[in-house]
C-alpha cells in the first residue's frame, strides 16, 4: 500500500514527458500545448492560414457582390461615376486596413513600418536614441561593441534588421502578444537562415553564428522589454500574483514531502539553496530572455550540486525535478508566471527546444505545473491535515524551523539540536559507565564467593612431615669445638 501510494507521487518525470509529443526530439512546453516551439508554431499556423484563408474567400466574395452592384450602378447612371467608385475605393482600403493585421501580411514591407531613413546605416539613430533607458543604453553599447568586430556589411546588415524589428514592433500595438511573439520568432529565424545563405555571413563559424543570435536577442529584446513583458491585454499579472499566493501559502512543504533527497542540515547543501533562490530571484531583473535562461540554467546546475553533495556521488536526472520544485517553493521568484512566459514567447527557440538550457526550462515548467496542481495525495498526506496545513491552523511535525527566520536563529536552532544530542549521549556513557562499576562490583563479589566456597568445601590440611629442631641443642659447647680458628688480623708483606 505505502509502494502504490509512493508511485502516485509525480515528482519524477520520464525523459519522455519532457519532449515534444510529435517525437521531433526537441522539448516541450506547457504553453506550446506539450509541442515544441517548432511544432507548436506548425500547428498554430495551420490553423491561421485556414482563418487567412476563409477571411480571404469571404472578402472576394464581398468584392464580386460590390462590382457587380457597381456596374449594375454605371449602368442605371452612366452621368457620373467619380462619387461611388471613390467610396469603394474607401471601402477597399478599409478592409485592407483589417487585414494588415494578419501576419501573412505583416512580413510584406509597409511604407509606414520602415522610414525612408532607414536606409542610413548607422546603429545610433536618433530615434532608437529618444528611447534608451539605462538598461538599453547599456545593450546598445554592448551591441555597438560587438558589431564592431564583424565585417563592415555585416555589420551594417544586422544593425539595420534590428532596428527594422524594434520599430516594427513598437507600431504593432494592436497585435496580440502571439502575433507579436510570433514576429520576433520569424526575426530570428529570417537571421539565421541569412546568416546560412547570404555571402556577407559566409566566413562565419556556428559559434560566432549562435553568439551574433545571442547578441542580437539581447539588443533587441532589452528594448521591447517594457512593451512585451507582461503586457497589459494579458492574463500574466493575475497569474503572477496567484502562483505567487499558492507558493506562499505552501510554505510548510518539506523535503521529505517531496522526496527531494538533500541535506538540509548540511551547512554546503544550505549555502547552495540559498544561492540557487538568488538566481532563480534575480531572473526578474533580467530584461534579455538569454539573460533570464541563464539564470534558470544556474539555478538548476547548483540543484545538481546540492544532490551531489548530499549523496557524495553524481546526481540522475530522477532526483533533480524534486529538488528544483523544492527551490522554487522556497525562493517564490517574483513574477514566475510572466518570466516563463516571456522566454516561451521572446527566446529564440532554438535555445529553449535543445541542449542544457532546453532540458532546464523545460523541467522548471514542468515544477511549476507540479506546483499549481499539488494536492493532499501527491505529498502523500491526508486530506484533513492539507487543508490545515494550507489555511495556516497547523504545521506538520517538525517543521517549525522551516518558518523563515534569520542565519543567527537557525545557527541557534542547529546548536541546540546539537546540544540536545550531545546531552543524549553523555547521558548514554553515564549509564554505561555505572553498569560498569555494578558489573566490576558483581564480579569480584562473585570472585571473593568463590574463592570462599572453595575454602569452605576443601579446608586446607598441613602435613606435619618435619621432625621438631631443638635449637637450643644445637648451641651446644662440643659443636664450637669443631669450628676452625677464628681469624686474627696481621700483617702482610712489610718490609
Ligand atoms: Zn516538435
């Protein structure tokens, strides 16, 4: 029964359940519907091009009704034609208006989108200048810097598609964050095929290639940051704020709840939590989605630690998610929701379908998941002592050192438990020693008895085998008579 009751516990995910469910072999996302970026995207598209396409048929259709009732009109008055031909004109380019909303046509260059200025060259424009905070500031020298060590087209290439996307984006404000996600995704991809084919990129390795896409993220998203994290028309602040309650109000989960296999009393596991917390914190400061993945990569490299130290041998795969959920209850990161969902829609995917940072995204989705649907049976407890745990009437057992509290508290909190052992012990060796002492009294006790009883049963019998010596007999006169001479002292060999 406790075997069946430990296999309902998800804590552990399959490599399987964490790749993409068309078998591409990329990774998964919650919010690409358990398909990878690709896929998703495949997926999202079909379906878009079959709305592009039914809102296509449905306005030819509008355009025939209209002609036919417009010559049907020149042909009843064939005066003057001006005056309705221009309100069909008006029409038509209301409607065109309507669909430059689609993203098919988003991608064809509109006049406004691009100004005619754009054909200068050079990065520091005025306009992107107008814009910079001290954050893109930083990203625009960093960008400026990198440029310079490509060749000059290239260099003068990518700025301008930069800038391009930037303006791009910051007119597009009645797209819907997807459509907006799904630009910068195209951006990137445009990049990348025309760092492949175009001669300008030819002398490229696959490292510079990946560091140019890396660059160009950071430039561009450092700017978009205000307009594309969190944005208004989206549900993320409400979803923010409630992970952020739930994660709060799940204080009281242990480790030993969650089967995360690390020793807290260990003063090293202790220091890598706490930094593994930092990290998964300071993801919110970041405005570059590489910069925010990074941060999820530290977090989880130092999870890997932690089990490291604690079993003294490497970590698998099975043991690391508990753990990362684990982290993540304790840190509570600000804003978890909207990060996550920035880099879904803002990273370039081919960062978070494969490798490291792929793998690592995709398992803190996956505790995210874990945490929002975490109930009663999963932690293996009974329902009643959940909800008090949950409406904060009672913690478990042992868990009032959890409460958060200060290093000089749970240093005091961990000497006392020392203390207490140390008391237990010597208490121990007391009573050992007494037993000791009763023993050593018992055993000469014991000794003495026997040797008594042995003396009782067999007394000691003295054979009287010596004949009595008169001494007195043996002083006698006759014997002195037998004795030589007594020697007498004289001199020797004087001359
Ligand atoms: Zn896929």
């Amino acid at each position: 029964m406790a075997g069946e009751t430990k296999k309902k516990k998800g804590f552990h995910v399959d490599e399987s359940e964490l790749m993409c469910k068309k078998g591409c072999g990329f990774y998964s996302n919650p919010a690409w519907g358990g398909y990878c970026s690709k896929c998703y995207r495949e997926v999202y598209h079909k379906a878009r091009q079959a709305q592009i396409e039914s809102d296509e048929m449905l306005a030819r259709k509008l355009d025939q009704e209209e002609k036919k009732a417009l010559e049907e009109q020149k042909h009843a008055q064939s005066a003057v034609p001006s005056k309705p031909f221009s309100k069909f004109e008006e029409k038509k380019r209301q409607r065109n208006n309507a669909k430059s909303k689609s993203v098919k046509t988003l991608f064809k260059k509109s006049p406004t989108s691009l100004p005619s200025k754009s054909a200068s060259t050079d990065v520091s424009h005025s306009a992107l200048e107008r814009q910079l905070s001290t954050e893109s500031e930083k990203a625009f020298n960093n960008f400026s810097e990198f440029l310079k060590f490509m060749n000059k087209p290239a260099a003068t290439d990518i700025a301008k598609l930069c800038k391009g996307i930037v303006e791009r984006i910051q007119k597009s404000t009645d797209l819907t964050i997807e459509e907006q996600s799904e630009l910068v995704q195209d951006f990137y991809h445009s990049i990348e095929e025309r760092m492949n084919t175009s001669p300008t990129f030819r002398n490229l390795t696959e490292e510079q290639c990946d560091k140019i896409l890396d660059h160009i993220e950071k430039f561009i998203m450092t700017q978009l940051y205000s307009l594309l994290f969190c944005p208004p028309l989206t549900d993320d602040e409400q979803k923010d704020l409630a992970i952020q309650n739930r994660i709060r109000r799940l204080r009281w989960v242990s480790t030993e709840m969650l089967e995360a296999l690390i020793d807290e009393n260990n003063e090293n596991v202790c220091k890598l939590i706490e930094q593994a917390e930092t990290e998964l914190i300071e993801m919110n400061s970041k405005r570059a989605p590489v910069d925010k993945l990074s941060c999820v990569v530290n977090c989880c490299k130092l999870v890997f630690k932690m089990l490291q130290v604690t079993k003294g041998a490497p970590a698998s795969a099975d043991d690391f998610l508990p753990v990362l959920i684990y982290t993540v209850l304790k840190a509570n990161p600000p804003r978890l929701h909207s990060n996550v969902q920035y880099i879904t829609r803002f990273a370039n995917p081919q960062r978070i379908m494969k490798g490291e940072p792929g793998y690592y995204f995709t398992n803190l989705c996956c505790a995210i998941t874990f945490i929002e649907n975490l109930d009663a049976q999963s932690l293996a407890i009974s329902q009643q002592d959940y909800e008090d745990y949950m409406a904060g009437k009672k913690v478990p057992p042992g868990s009032e050192e959890s409460e958060p509290i200060c290093d000089g508290l749970r240093l005091m909190y961990t000497n006392l438990t020392t203390l207490e052992e140390l008391r237990f012990r010597q208490n121990r060796l007391l009573d050992d020693a007494k037993m000791l002492q009763r023993e050593i009294k018992e055993w000469r006790e014991s000794v003495t008895r026997q040797v008594e009883e042995e003396l009782a049963s067999k007394p000691v019998i003295t054979t009287t085998s010596v004949l009595p010596v008169d001494i007195s007999a043996d002083l006698n006169q006759d014997h002195f008579a037998l004795l030589p001479a007594p020697l007498k002292p004289e001199v020797v060999g004087s001359n």
